[in-house]
C-alpha cells in the first residue's frame, strides 16, 4: 500500500513538471485518444459488424479478413483494441478477435474474469498469455480456429 503511494506520488511530481515547463494535457490528451484515421475506423466499423454469439451469449466473437485490410488500406496494428469491444458485450464473459493472415489466422482473447484463464486456451493452439488476455497465430483457417476456440471455450464459460 505505501509503494502504491509512493508511486502515484512521484507520477503526480513527474506530471507537475512537466506542465511547469510548458506540457499540455489537453494536447496529449488529444494526441493519445483523438489520433484516429478513419481508414481505422472503416475497419472497426468492418469488424463490429461481424460480430456474434457463441457458447449461449457467454463469448462474443469477430473477425477480419485480409480483404478487410486490403479495402480499407490499414495494417494488421490498427486493430488494437478491437477485442475490447467484443469483451465489453453485455453478459458475454469472453471476447475474440479473429484475423485472417497470409499464411495463419491469429487470434486474441480477453476474458471479464481471469477464472476463465484464456491463456491455457491459447495453449491448445500453439499461443500463450495471461489468465484474461491470451492470443495465438495459428495455421488453420479462420473457421478451422474458431470451431476450435468455441469448443475449448464452452466448458470455461458454463
């Protein structure tokens, strides 16, 4: 606890600081989550159309193909995020982002509750990460992996 206070502490001096010497948080602020292209957002747009149900409403799965990013002009890093708004459905305990590569399909899972520990699914398909956010790159296609990931996923989110 008293680390915790000593490291907001030194933020809140850090942060001071700076706007002694001239920063402005209102441009960072800009800067970090106002900087959007809207060739990302036409891809956003893309992937939340795509999304569905598995495993009774409790996972909320997307996709993306390679002629989603080809169409839209974006690259494979504007999709960060994307898997947070599968995730943040209502009464749906796991989120999955599914996109198609050249040669692999990669996943990315996040889960509401780290009991669920997406990692040990990620496993199964050659991935690794954390109990709630976990991914993989894997060699089958895009059905192939999310028949697999549905499969594995369904005893977790009973």
């Amino acid at each position: 606890r008293d680390l915790h206070l000593s490291i907001r502490r030194q933020r809140q001096m850090c942060i001071r600081d700076r706007v002694e010497c001239g920063a402005s948080p209102q441009m960072a602020a800009e800067n970090l989550y106002e900087n959007v292209s809207l060739a990302r957002l036409k891809l956003l747009k893309r992937f939340l159309g795509t999304l569905e149900y598995a495993c009774d409403g409790k996972v909320c799965i997307g996709e993306l193909r390679q002629r989603d990013f080809l169409e839209t002009g974006t690259s494979y890093l504007d999709t960060e995020g994307f898997v947070d708004y599968a995730r943040s459905v209502s009464d749906v305990s796991v989120g999955v982002l599914l996109e198609e590569r050249k040669a692999t399909t990669k996943g990315s899972l996040r889960a509401k509750r780290k009991e669920i520990r997406v990692d040990r699914i990620a496993a199964q398909f050659g991935g690794g990460g954390h109990a709630c956010a976990a991914a993989m790159s894997s060699p089958l296609s895009l059905e192939e992996l999310k028949s697999g990931l549905i499969e594995s996923l369904r005893s977790r989110v009973d």
